[in-house]
C-alpha cells in the first residue's frame, strides 16, 4: 500500500546481507552469497522488523499496549539491521573458517602470528567511508517520516546532529587508542587510518537506535564507547583466529548492542516523549534523577536483543551448516589463491597475497599454473563428452581439494583421459597431438593433491603465456 515504506524497508534488508559479504570475502561461494541473501531478507530479517518496528510487534514501542509500558526503542536499526547482520556474520565466518594464509600458511601449518590482510586501497577505503556516512543520514533522518507530529523538523535536525557526532567522536577515538597502543608497543607514533574509518562506521551503528532520543553530549559518549568497543572485538576476533575480512562483526555486532543498550542508559524523557509520545520509562540514568531505579527502557532493550541474537542463530545456524555441508559455501582453495575474480568474473590471473620467501613465491607458482591446467582439462573434457561442465561453478565433480575434500578427478573424468592417452599412443586418430589435452599422459592419481604436488605442473603453461591465451 506504501511504496515509499516498502523501498525504505527494502534498503534496511538489503543492509544487513551486505554485512555478511564483507566478513565473508575472498573466499565465499557465489551460489552461497545469493542463498543466504534470500533467506536473510526473506525470511529472518521480517519478523526481526515485525518484532520490533510493526505496531503488532510485541516489544515494539508504537504498540498500543507496550513490553513493559515502554517497549524496545530502536529509532534506525541498530539492533534491527546491525544486531542481525553483524550475528548472521559470526555464525557464518565460524563455519565457514578463515582465508587461506591469515592464520595458517599454504601448506595449512598453523602461522605464529596471523598475517595482515589489509585492503589495497587506502584512498577507495577512505571513499567508501564517506559515502556510507552520507548516507547514514538518509538512513537515521529519513526514520522521522513516521513520527506524524508537527514538530518533525525539530527531530530531524537533532538526529542528524547526533549522528554527525558520533561518527566523528569514534573516528577520533579509534584513531587515539590505536596510536597510543602503538606508541606503547613499538615507541613509534603511527595513525592507523582503517582504525580511524571503521571507528567512525562504529559511532555510526552506535547511535542509530538513539539518535531521536538521546542529547548532543550523550552522542559523543556514545560514539567513542562504540569505537572503543570495536577495537576490543576486533582484537579479540585475531586472538579467537577468526577471520572477519573487513572487521564488520565488531563494527556491527558490538556497536550494535551497545548503541541498543545506550538507549536504556541515556534516554532523555523529554526527547522520548517528543518522538513517542511516551515520557513514563526513560533511560536508567535519568531515573536515578528522578529518585527511583527505573529500568523498565532498560529491560525492553534487553529482551528485544536476545530475541534477535536467539532467532537469527536458530536459524541462520543450521542454514550455513547445510550450505557448508553439501559444498555450497567455501569456494574452492585453489580459486581462492589465485582469486575469486578469474573463476567467477572471467578475471586477469594474479597473486592474492605477497609472498614472504622464494619458496612461497615457488609454490604460488605452482598454484597458478595448476590453477590455468584445470581449466584446460575441464575445457576439452567438455569438448570430448558434451556433458561435463566447464564453468567454475563448483559442484560435485569439479571440486579441487578444497576443506570439503572433493577430488579434482572422478571416475568418468578419469575414463575419459585414460581413453584419449591409450588413442594417441596407437595412432588411431591422425589428429592425436593436437586433441589431446594438457597433461592428459600423465599418470591420474585421485589420492594426490593436485595443487600442492608440483611434479604435476611440468606441462603446465607459464604465467605469461596464459595472459596473453586470456584463458
């Protein structure tokens, strides 16, 4: 009935799937990314939004008979599309496990210190950066098109000053504490700008369920508790070894919780009577003001955070479980390597990650020219049977020997090279030579590893010569 209402909840369900995409890069089935898509904003993000936001919803404050007089105040989702995203994201990166090379080296022996996987742009990071905080503001101010009150200017105008300070407040925390733990550590001062960006997204998630409802001061406490909580998961994900690619489980998931917990602290009742029109429960601070020990705001908050951590693992568990299950959900380790790009967009070959010695560079060698083997082998099976994919899709019979433990080669694979070598050597087909594939002489053996042997890699082509074949 509402088209503008459905766009705009439209934009929050996309949100929260794209949360899992960033924890999950380089290393995520594309079958996968689309699967937990759907059921993600399909099916678990409605009733976290109905629960919540609906008027029916059971701890929602535009209820006519509130959760506890009150109800669960999330004015712009940080509980709602940050709590949901952000644990949807940690289920996942559990069972999907981390990207090859950040805590185990390329033969799988466990790293001392995990290697730093950071972004290859600075300045496309600092970009992005700034286009999400733009458009925080169409996110937290355009929440006021609900309140049907003659006053909207007043709280459009406050919210988007809250929000304005929050983001900057965690940007600058982040960045002080990372320089003086720095500074600690080495005795050098250096200025960690990714700290500094994903500080201020932290003060952004932070104050998107208070930003209506709390003071100017309150946001700038609120944004630098949620950058400093960031940092505390961030480093807490590396110690537990798990690998969060663009760190949006402490962005999200701890902001998040914070920023819904700040709520029940620092409601001011002026405020929460002017959006909802309700002034009875306010933030538990408040209340020690007005002589009492009121947590009611403070309990709702409570309960409506653990129905969304409980419902999102109910569900999103068992889902990436199946996915991880039937090989749906970690791309194949060999595409990993030498990058997702060349299996999935038609991509140029390149190196993922810097080599640290000659005989890493050695074996990324090998990966790469295995990598350019396989796809030549599927190319003239296909050519030879007609019914033997070639695409990269991964599924039964085309997995390498990834964390799934599919073999690169099957039985029917198998008869066929075997058939076309023992042709080529009698001389029955004049054309032989030219029709044979790429290493199809070689001895088959289903009990090697195809990437890490690298007597398989003698006929294989060099770098350069796939380049330029485009394969």
């Amino acid at each position: 009935e509402n088209k503008a209402f459905w766009l705009f909840q439209f934009a929050f369900a996309a949100t929260s799937a794209t949360i899992v995409a960033g924890t999950l890069a380089e290393r995520c089935q594309m079958t996968a990314y689309l699967c937990y898509s759907v059921v993600l904003s399909a099916f678990v993000y409605p009733v976290v939004v109905h629960g919540i936001w609906s008027n029916n919803g059971f701890s929602s404050a535009h209820n006519s008979n509130p959760l506890l007089g009150i109800g669960m105040i999330d004015f712009a989702g940080s509980c709602v599309v940050h709590v949901t995203g952000g644990m949807t994201a940690l289920i996942a990166t559990n069972i999907l496990g981390p990207r090859t090379g950040r805590f185990r080296d390329i033969r799988g022996n466990v790293l001392e210190k995990p290697t730093p996987m950071p972004g290859h742009s600075v300045a496309l990071q600092m970009l992005g950066t700034f286009i999400l905080w733009v458009g925080w503001y169409g996110f937290n101010t355009g929440s006021v098109v609900y309140l049907m009150r003659n006053d909207n200017y007043e709280v459009v105008s406050h919210v988007a000053i809250n929000t304005t300070l929050a983001a900057a407040a965690g940007a600058v925390m982040a960045l002080l504490i990372d320089t003086i733990i720095q500074e600690h550590n080495t005795g050098e001062v250096t200025f960690n700008l990714s700290y500094a960006m994903n500080g201020c997204l932290a003060g952004l998630v932070s104050i998107t369920a208070g930003c209506a409802v709390v003071q100017s001061w309150a946001a700038l406490i609120i944004g630098a508790v949620g950058a400093t909580l960031f940092l505390s998961c961030s480093k807490l994900l590396v110690r537990r070894r798990i690998d969060d690619a663009v760190d949006a489980v402490p962005v999200h998931l701890s902001s998040g919780i914070w920023g819904s917990l700040s709520v029940g602290l620092l409601a001011d009742p002026t405020l929460v009577f002017k959006v909802y029109g309700n002034s009875t429960h306010a933030g538990w601070f408040y209340s020690w003001s007005r002589g009492s020990a009121d947590a009611h705001l403070l309990a709702c908050q409570v309960i409506g955070l653990l129905f969304v951590i409980g419902w999102v693992t109910l569900t999103m568990t068992p889902f990436f479980w199946l996915l991880h299950y039937f090989g749906f959900l970690r791309a194949d380790s060999l595409e990993e390597v030498v990058g997702l790009d060349v299996g999935y967009t038609g991509g140029a070959l390149h190196k993922r990650l810097h080599p640290q010695s000659a005989d890493e560079e050695k074996q990324y060698s090998a990966y790469l020219d295995e990598y350019v083997h396989r796809r030549r082998e599927r190319a003239y099976l296909r050519n030879s049977s007609g019914h033997i994919s070639a695409s990269s899709v991964h599924d039964l019979s085309l997995h390498g020997h990834s964390y799934h433990g599919r073999k690169v080669i099957t039985p029917a694979m198998k008869e066929a090279a075997m058939a076309n070598s023992s042709s080529s050597k009698e001389g029955v087909a004049s054309n032989a030579g030219s029709a044979k594939a790429p290493g199809s002489d070689r001895d088959w053996n289903e009990n090697e590893n195809p990437v890490l042997d690298s007597s398989r890699n003698s006929g294989a082509p060099s770098l350069e010569s796939v380049k330029e074949e485009q394969v």
